[in-house]
C-alpha cells in the first residue's frame, strides 16, 4: 500500500529521525535530496551532505533507503546545486567536465 508522502528525484528533505522528536533543528538532523522511490513508496533513497557549507555530499557513490516517514520537503541550497550534485553523483557527469561527452547511437 503507497504512502500519502509524495517524494520525487531532485526533492529536498530533511531526515528527522525518531530520538529528534520532530524538531529539524536537532543536532542529528540531516539534509540533502532524493534519487529515487521504492515503487510502493515506503523507502526513499537520497544523498546526504557532508557539510551543506560546502555543499559536500557524505554520500557520493551511493544513495541511502530512508522510510519516508522521517523524511520532510526542505530546500537547504539553491537548485543550481542540487542540478549539479545530480549530474556528477547521479548520472555521472559534470557540465563543466572536460571529458568528451559519449557518442549517441
């Protein structure tokens, strides 16, 4: 059965987890963004910065499942960034990267 949590690739969030009771601005809290969704829902895969500062992410060969129920929608850094982070950790690519890009069948 799906969840009434609607997360979607590219979605800010916070992870909340249970000890925080609630409150982002616990120590333990976490940000970042979502790669994927389990089919029904209840599992959310995201990436997580390091240090948001920096904009370094502590995740970048994998994302983390995560239940949907500690997670929120909250925009940490602007856009630009996350578009970024998708394209190098994600899909494997960086706009500003010299490489030549792969040949289109």
């Amino acid at each position: 059965m799906a969840n009434s949590y609607v997360f979607r690739p590219k979605d800010q969030i916070a992870y909340i987890p249970h000890h925080a009771d609630g409150k982002m601005d616990h120590p333990d809290t976490e940000f970042g963004f979502v790669t994927s969704v389990s089919e029904d829902g209840e599992i959310v895969f995201c990436r997580y910065w390091r240090d948001i500062r920096e904009f370094e992410l502590r995740t970048k060969a994998n994302s983390e499942a995560t239940p949907y129920d500690l997670l929120v929608h909250h925009k940490s850094v602007p856009d630009e960034v996350i578009d970024e982070a998708w394209r190098i950790y994600v899909i494997g690519f960086s706009l500003s990267d010299p490489r030549p890009a792969l040949p289109r069948r």
